[in-house]
C-alpha cells in the first residue's frame, strides 16, 4: 500500500511530516474491522496463554489456586480435561514453534509509519516506526549546527529509478536517508523538502 503524508504544525516553528501506509479507518465498515482485529490478536493471545498454562501444569500449576479457583478443579474439569488431551497430544516442540508464530503476529505491527519533526533553532528529528508493538520507534536527532543540507536524490533500485530524501550531515560520509523504508514518491519528498527548508531556515530564506 502506497504511503500518505500527513502534515502537522503546531507551532510556526515546528512542523511533522509522516508517511505512513496503514490502511484508513475513517469509514463504519473499516471501523467493524479494525475492532474484530483486535479482538482476534486478544483471542489468540489468550489461546497461547492457555495453551502455555496446560503444558506447564504438571510442573509450576499442579496445586495452588486462580484467584478462589483451584488449580485441580481446574483440570479436572470436562473443558480442562479435553484441552489437557489436546494440548499433551502435541509434541511439546511443535507446540513451543507455532505459539511463537502465532505471538509474533499478535504483536506484529503491519504497517510502517515515518516521520520527520523539524524544529527551527533546534534540528530535525527522524523516526521510524518497529515492525512490533513491543518494541519503540527508531528515532535519530541532529541539532540544526549539524545540518549541512537537505536535498532529494535519486537511485537505482533494480530497474527502477527511485527518489529519496536526505540529510547531508556535517562530519559523515554518508548522508541520512528521510523515511528508508517507505521511500515514499517524489510529488511527497518535494512537499516534505519544501516544508521542512521553510520551517527550517525561515520563511525569508
């Protein structure tokens, strides 16, 4: 999915520019979808917790109590007992591998969202967005002194002439790459190049 721009100022001095290819949810029916997405990675979480439970049983739950439940009530009910035949039917491995796939796809993010702050006096500030809800975005700070030059270039990737946004920093050999993974197109970086020089080095200039 291609990316959006999505422009925030919420002073004079600064302004955010983030591209972002999540799908939109201003409608009732993505709305209901979004919702029964979530509740599908909550149902699956709570299966692996189950499942996690039941093969451990014997070992950290075998006696005790869930709160003013007992643990032996527990598995020896009729649902505990079939889900203890299910569980102990699989191999313990296959077991450990598939609720680690099933994890990363509850946690899984889905979308890729970058951003570029720019803040006039200060500097300019990157992130990009982890490919998991556990982890934080990866974010990169360069003070304006730093700042030699913001500029769009263009590469080849394969066959294909590709535009991409950079900072030239002061001291690196290599220039900082706005928005890596989304590469968004070149009607975007314009907008964003535009923007951020304004905000960055004054109207006047």
């Amino acid at each position: 999915m291609p990316g959006r721009l999505t422009v925030q100022r919420p002073t004079p001095t600064t302004v955010s520019f983030t591209v972002s290819n999540a799908p939109r949810r201003s409608s009732s029916p993505a709305k209901v979808l979004f919702g029964l997405q979530i509740l599908l990675r909550a149902l699956l979480f709570c299966c692996v917790i189950v499942v996690g439970i039941t093969r451990l049983r014997r070992h950290f739950f075998e006696k005790g109590s869930l709160f003013i439940i007992s643990w032996e009530d527990v598995w020896s009910s009729s649902l505990g007992a079939h889900v203890c035949r299910r569980v102990d039917s699989y191999n313990p491995w296959v077991t450990a591998i598939v609720s680690a796939v099933v994890l990363y796809g509850v946690f899984r993010r889905g979308y890729t969202e970058e951003s570029l702050l720019v803040i006039r006096g200060f500097g300019i500030q990157t992130s990009t967005s982890s490919s998991t809800y556990l982890s934080t975005a990866a974010t990169r700070f360069i003070p304006t002194t730093q700042i030699q030059d913001i500029v769009i270039h263009e590469a080849f990737k394969g066959f294909e002439v590709r535009f991409y946004l950079a900072v030239i920093v002061e001291g690196e050999p290599g220039v900082l790459v706005v928005f890596p993974q989304m590469l968004p197109k070149r009607e975007i970086l314009e907008e964003v190049w535009r923007g951020s020089r304004r905000c960055l080095y004054d109207a006047k200039s």
